[in-house]
C-alpha cells in the first residue's frame, strides 16, 4: 500500500474474517462482495487447491515428503516453461530431458 496508494476496491468472499481484517486496517468501506466479483482471485489459487487435493491422498507425513522431493526433482527437470521461448527452441529443450528420462527407465 505504500508503494501503489490506498486501493480504490478491495474484492473478496463473504467470510467475516476478511470483514474484520479491513477494519482492522481502516478499509472496510473499500470492501466489494459480490456474484462472480471474486472469480479472478479464486481462479489465481486454482493450482494450489490441485495440489491440496493430491495431499490429501497421504496418511502419513513422511510419504508425502518422499513424493514431493521426487515430484519436484522430475518437474523441474521436464518444466520448460513453454510460453517464455519459441517452438524452435522449446523443441530440443523439452526432447533432451526425454531421452535422458528413457535411458534411465530403460
């Protein structure tokens, strides 16, 4: 807020917690709830509710941790971040990791 100024709306759900927070920082007036006023900041989480409902698949901690420190390792291996460069180069990136993923399951 010091950067950018006081918001001139600030759009949420209807849960009283948020009601409480903005008047805690003076900017309750500022508060917009509304049908499909949230659906921009809903769909921003959407692929941290993807991952919270994998999660919820584990009944014990220390499987979860093994997955995801094994999860993580491949996706940032495979994970070229496609809309950042061109298909020309996008190809030889992404066909690289392949064949070194088919020698080692080989």
């Amino acid at each position: 807020m010091k950067r950018h100024g006081c918001p001139r709306a600030i759009v949420t759900d209807k849960l009283r917690s948020h009601t409480a927070a903005l008047k805690e920082i003076a900017a309750a007036d500022l508060q917009e709830t509304g049908r499909r006023l949230n659906n921009r900041a809903e769909n921003s989480h959407l692929p941290v509710r993807r991952r919270e409902r994998a999660v919820l698949r584990f009944r014990r901690m220390k499987t979860l941790q093994k997955f995801t420190s094994v999860r993580a390792f491949v996706r940032n291996h495979f994970s070229q971040e496609r809309h950042l460069i061109s298909r020309d180069l996008y190809r030889p990136r992404r066909s690289a990791p392949l064949a070194e993923w088919r020698i080692v399951m080989g």
